[in-house]
C-alpha cells in the first residue's frame, strides 16, 4: 500500500500530520465543502436532480433558473427533510475489527416564491428560494487491538522541529512545531537530556514498540451548507427561456476526534526501554486521551444562468453555467492531550486558535434533454467540473502546498443524473439515479483492494394534487460511497479505517399555486 498517497488523498486526517495552522485546510477539506446534493426540494430529489432542460419547479434556480419561465401561475412551497446516516467501519490494524456509527436529523429543506408577472406576451417570473445544497453528518466509531504502532509514535519530532537549548548545564527542547510541543506537555514523549551529545535517540514515546493497546475513536461530523438565490427567467424568444440566478451560499461544519489508547495487558516492560523519565523514576504508561476538533463557518457567492428552449412539441434541450463560488471560511480549532500513567499521575496539555482563510471553487458546465409524452416524462444531465482548478488564498504564501496538491492530484469529472416520473391522474410517481465521480487521479489501494470514493444516488417519489392548486410531494434519495481514514500517519504501519457510507434523506414538501 502507498501510505504517502493514504495520507494526502484520506478524507480525515489527524493533526499529526498538519502544520502549525488550523486543520481543515487541504484538498479534501475543500471537496468536502464544495461538493454538492444533486438535488434539492421534495419534487426534484424524486428525479435525483434531473432539471437542466428546464423544469417548471420552485427548485429551478438550483437545476436551471431558466426552468422557471415554465411556470403557469405563481407559486409558493417548501419542504422538510429528514435525514439517516450509517458509516460502517473496519479496523484494519494487526486484526480486524467491525463497527457502526448512525446518527439522525430533521431540518428545513427548502422554502420558495416564485411570482409570474403579467405580460402581454411570452412569460416573465421572479422569485426567491432557499436550499439545503449539502450535509456533512457522518458518525465514525472503531476501535480495536494494535500491536505494530502507537499514535504516540507519530509526535516523535523530526530532526528540524525542535532544538536543544542548554541553561546552566541543563538541556531542554524548544520545539518549531506545535504537535510535538503538545505531545511533549501531555506526556504522551519525553525528552532525555542524558542523552545529548551521545547519539543515543533524544526523545521516547510513551508506548514501548511492540505493545499491544486497545485504540477507540469516534469521529463525529456534523453540519449542513444551504443556498439563498435570488432571481427569474424570461422569455426571450418563443419557447427560448434565460434564467439567473445570484446564489448566497452559508452553512457551518463541525468536526470532533476522541481518540484513546489503554495498556489493558500490562505487558512487562523490555528491561533496555526507558518509557518516561522524570525526577530519576520510571513511569509506565496507562492510557492516553486525544481530541482535536474544528468548527468552519461558511459564507459564498456564485452566479447562475441558463438557457431552455422546446425544440418540438415535448422535447426540451438546456444548458447551464455556474462560476466559481468564491467562499470565506473562518475557523476555530482546538487539540487536547492527556497521558495517564501507572505511576505518577498524569500529564496534559492544549491548544486552541483560530484563522481566516478564501476558497474558490470550480467552473461548472452543464447540459440537459428532457421528452415528454403523454403522462411519461424522461430527462437527463451532465455536468462537467474541473476540480483541479479549485483554489485556496489567504493573505500570505500560505497554501502554496496545497494548491499544487490540488492540480497535480485532482482530475476534472462528468457528474450524471436521470431521472423519471408518470402520472396516473391526481397522482405522479417517480424516480432518478445519479452519480458523482471521484476527482482524486489515483485509488487507494489496500491489500489488494482498491477504494474508489465516487458517489452513487437513488431516489424515487411520488406526487398527489389535492386540488387544482394544491401539490403535496415526497422524496427519498440514499447516498452511498467508500471512504478510508488515517487516525495517525508518519509511522511504519499505519491504522486504516474501511468506511462504507450511507446517507438516506426523506424531504416531505407542498406547492401551492396563487
């Protein structure tokens, strides 16, 4: 397995490996932020998001704003959503072991208005909606027995890291890097200062190699992104509709690790290991608690414009443009270590800060068909994005890493959707699929096997009109894909965590005509 390519391409990487900023600033934090539900509203999560022909929805400044100038009256609607996660795991250390994480959540999904104007000819219509465009919840829990490496292995500092400093005869270490300096407040390494000038290591971790200790995490994330449009559509020639879109994205994501190791066999130690030394004793080590966690608040812009025009009677062709949305993301991080000892109590140590940071995401490119006959309606869209031009900025040559990561290790994608739906009189059913490749150039092989983290979505729905004005809908889309997680890297043998993901999203909606 290629590690070096594990730990830049793994979704969730610990802040061992993570410079002296704040943590969520890598290429797969930013897909993790820009990378969006296919759909939104009840009725176009039924379809899996198909729309870019031009759909006469409160969801169209989504899909394609131009689909609004299909609309026949106006209209008012919202929706509820209700969404299940499951992320199973395997704990792939010297063993493997199984486990299940869930979590549940119930939130406004969308909410619209949409006012056609009187014309005199052709069709004029303004509105506003809000979206939810993105989920991040997941629930990561696993655990189990390693015996090849600690995550107190992975503070060790590299040799330009730290310094010795000498004070009247006595050595210490001043540190250029902050995971070493908290692992070294917390217990969790030591430094020997007997060992200076001796070519003998400076520093010990505080799990004696070849150890077996119990390791358990849970790795919560939470949080959700949503869209505030602005716009309208007219028609500009007969059955030719331009719609546009001005797009206020916001939303928060939050992250917390709590990652424990326990000596639970009490092995002997190796007369020949020093463990941690302090005032001439020997200290064995217990149990070691780490937690880190971030909370990213984000607020973007984009614009939207599209064209759709019914080339004969049921058959519509649209296209659609999006710019780059150019976000701002504050973000407050923290890291907590503990190490408790056999003997001589406990050590501990924090860190907390905060930074201010710009992301500017991809050109997205699109083009829909969609053929209507009788009570039977088809479409379907692509959409071409060029991860590669993704973009982070702050106000020095802070991400010049990352950047280059991101143009050397992400491909452009064609994003796919289908989708359906029939009408038997009052009542519409229907159903959709979508899939989202993965951008990464490369797989994450793993014994043999290989971890491709695109995305597949199934959706179906239904529709029933109440009356002539009143529309209530259902939709359910499940989201499934692969994900691999490192808790620490910069060891021999890392850990490795097999995720399989399902998100379920049930949205509950109504449409009123005016």
């Amino acid at each position: 397995m290629n590690y070096r390519l594990l730990l830049i391409v793994s979704a969730l990487t610990l802040a061992t490996l993570i410079p002296e900023r704040a943590r969520a600033q890598t290429a797969e934090d930013a897909l993790r932020f820009t990378e969006r539900s296919p759909a939104a509203g009840a009725r176009m999560i039924g379809m899996a998001g198909v729309g870019i022909a031009g759909v006469a929805d409160i969801s169209a400044m989504y899909a394609n704003p131009a689909g609004l100038g299909y609309l026949e009256s106006s209209t008012l609607g919202g929706s509820l959503n209700m969404l299940s996660v499951t992320d199973e795991s395997r704990y792939q250390t010297n063993t493997t072991m199984l486990g299940e994480g869930d979590l549940r959540s119930t939130r406004l999904g969308s909410l619209a208005y949409m006012h056609k104007l009187p014309t005199s000819q052709g069709s004029l219509v303004l509105g506003a909606s809000y979206n939810q465009v993105s989920s991040f919840d997941r629930a990561l829990r696993f655990g189990g027995p390693n015996a090849q490496s600690s995550i107190s292995d992975s503070f060790l500092p590299y040799e330009d890291e730290f310094e010795v400093v000498e004070d009247d005869g006595n050595f210490s270490p001043r540190f250029f890097h902050v995971i070493p300096e908290l692992a070294y407040e917390g217990g969790a390494i030591e430094f020997l200062s007997e060992n200076v000038g001796s070519g003998q290591p400076l520093f010990y971790q505080a799990v004696v190699p070849g150890t077996t200790i119990e390791q358990s995490a849970s790795v919560p994330e939470e949080g959700r992104l949503d869209e505030l449009s602005l716009g309208g559509a007219w028609e500009a020639a007969s059955n030719v509709m331009i719609g546009v879109s001005a797009n206020f994205a916001f939303g928060t994501y939050r992250f917390n690790s709590l990652y424990e190791e326990a000596d639970t066999r009490n092995e002997n130690l190796p007369e020949d290991y020093v463990v941690i030394l302090s005032d001439g004793e020997l200290r064995g080590f217990d149990r070691l608690v780490y937690e880190e966690g971030f909370e990213s608040d984000l607020t973007g812009f984009n614009l939207r414009t599209g064209v759709s025009t019914e080339l004969s009677q049921g058959v519509r062709l649209g296209v659609l443009i999006e710019t780059p949305t150019f976000y701002e993301i504050s973000e407050d991080y923290f890291r907590e270590l503990q190490t408790v000892f056999d003997e001589g109590g406990s050590l501990s140590a924090s860190q907390n800060g905060e930074f201010e940071y710009s992301l500017r995401t991809p050109w997205r490119l699109g083009g829909g068909a969609a053929w209507a006959g009788g009570d039977l309606r088809l479409a379907g869209d692509v959409e071409y994005v060029d991860w590669s031009q993704m973009e982070f900025d702050a106000d020095d040559n802070t991400f010049d890493d990352e950047n280059r990561a991101i143009r050397e290790g992400l491909d452009p994608v064609w994003n796919t959707r289908i989708g359906a739906e029939y009408g038997f009189g009052d009542l519409t059913v229907r159903a959709g699929f979508a899939y989202q490749p993965d951008p990464r150039d490369v797989e994450i092989e793993n014994e043999g096997d290989s971890t491709n983290r695109s995305k597949s979505f199934f959706s179906a729905g239904a529709g029933y009109r109440i009356s002539s004005q009143f529309m209530l809908d259902l939709g359910w889309m499940q989201e499934r894909f692969d994900d691999e997680y490192v808790p620490y890297g910069d060891v021999e043998v890392p850990p490795v965590v097999e995720e399989s993901v399902v998100r379920n999203r049930i949205s509950i909606g109504m449409r009123v005509s005016l």
